[in-house]
C-alpha cells in the first residue's frame, strides 16, 4: 500500500510497508499513478500532459493536444481517453503511447457530458461519460440485450 503526499520536490509516493519513495503522478484522488501512464495539468497550469512512470520513475512529459477540452482526461492503461468541443458536437477521444508518442486510436461523435468514469475487468478496460441528473439518484447504466451479462451464463 502507498501513500502519496506533495514535498518540495513535487508529488512523491511512500510504500508504507518498506519506507521506499518513487515518483507519483496525475490528477485527482484516485487517478495518482505510480507504475503506468498518467494524465496531468500541463507547465504552468496550462492544458495537459501524459507522463509515463516506470520503476519508480517519470518519464518526460508529453503534451497533450486537446483543442477545446471538455473535463479532464483519464489514462486507462495505455491510452489517455478525452472528451473535446468540436463545433455543436462532443467527440470522445482516444490516444494510445507508441514509442514515446500519443498516437490516434479512435474518434466517436456524440452527446457525450459529464466526467469520464473508467473501469478494469479481467484485462479488459471500459470508459463512460456520465453526470448525476436530478431525480436520478438510483439510475443504472443500459447496454444493449446483446451487450447485457447474463450471471446465470458460465464466463468464457
């Protein structure tokens, strides 16, 4: 388990069992990484950067374009995931680090709103876009019935 806290010389994570220090970066609770991609302000307060932290280490930062933002961005393994105004249109962005370089992977116009929300399952990895609504405290996200899990049916 770690903890992570901020010193004079930025964002430094501990390992509470050993004592041991490494890098730390992100934005936000939950979203700090300490082995992986993380997403964070950009110098000086101004847009975003991707940085990846191996072995204890930050890499060097790489900006991250995002013309008209729309929240904030999430890193979801090695992808970096936005949202963008783009005219009337939302579009849902997805990047992935190739050999140092955020590289397009996908591009989805939609009525996407609210805060990006990602999960991890057995490998896999999904991103929402979603805001409370009044009157909507127990809503529960929809998928198509081809999409829909069955929990009587054995996993594959």
């Amino acid at each position: 388990m770690y903890a992570a806290g901020l010193t004079d010389k930025g964002l430094v994570a501990y390992d509470l069992k050993t004592g041991h220090k490494s890098d730390v970066r992100g934005s936000g609770a939950l979203r700090l990484v300490r082995d992986g991609l993380a997403v964070e302000r950009g110098e000086k307060d101004e847009g975003f950067q991707a940085v990846l932290l191996s072995g204890g280490k930050a890499g060097k930062p790489i900006k991250l374009p995002i013309a008209m933002p729309v929240g904030d961005p999430l890193a979801v393994g090695n992808q970096v995931v936005f949202l963008q105004q783009a005219g009337d249109k939302v579009e849902l962005v997805a990047k992935s680090l190739v050999a140092g370089r955020l590289k397009d992977v996908a591009m989805e116009v939609g009525g996407f709103s609210g805060t990006l929300h990602g999960c991890r399952r057995d490998g896999n990895s999904a991103v929402a876009a979603f805001a409370p609504r009044a009157g909507q405290h127990n809503a529960c996200a929809t998928a198509p019935s081809s999409m829909r899990v069955d929990k009587n049916r054995p996993s594959s």
